[in-house]
C-alpha cells in the first residue's frame, strides 16, 4: 500500500506539458519532427525550432517521422522546453490542416 501511494505521489509531481500560452490560436507552416528525444517544429522563415508539446496522433507515426505541414496551434511563452530544455518556446498543435512533400511551399 505504501508503494502505491508512493508511486502516486511521484506521478503527481511529474512536469507536464506547460498550457500557458502567449498567443491565441493560428495557423503555422513548417516542419515538423519525431525522433529520439525530439518532438520538434520549425516554422518556415524562422531560425527557432520549438518543442512539440502536445500533438494530433495523425502526426506521431513513429520514430523518424519528418513532414512539411500547415497546422493550427498556440505558442508557450520563452521559456526552456525539451529534451534538456533546448528549446525556447513550446507548440500545442490542435490540428492539422495540411501536409505537403514540398517544404515551406515549395
């Protein structure tokens, strides 16, 4: 019983995804990644890669994934998000819009 209670006190103090977010709901086109400690999207145009917090099922096909995409999603504010914190902003992506083989419009 102590162990349960234990490991329920453990998983109640584990970090979740941060939901506080700096911008409404839009859309972003990018590319996205799944792969060993790395859930990432880099916006077309832009010189950040951020953390992947919470994604659609379509999207997480496995290891290894890569895919040119237009989704719609809100951003975290600056902070350090991932994979050791690498990252300076995290994405909630609500939805999928499209995908492309061509990158940023191509």
């Amino acid at each position: 019983m102590r162990r349960l209670a234990f490991l329920l006190l453990l998983a109640a103090c584990a970090p979740r995804p941060a939901l506080a977010r700096d911008t409404p709901e839009r859309e972003f086109e990018g590319v996205y990644e799944l792969g060993f400690e790395r859930h990432t999207f880099r916006p077309c145009g832009s010189r950040e890669t951020w953390w992947v917090g919470i994604a659609p099922a379509e999207l997480q096909r496995g290891l290894g994934t890569r895919a040119f995409v237009r989704v719609r999603g809100t951003v975290g504010r600056r902070g350090g998000y991932g994979h050791l914190a690498r990252y300076p902003r995290q994405i909630i992506i609500t939805e999928v819009v499209s995908t492309s083989d061509e990158p940023c419009g191509g």
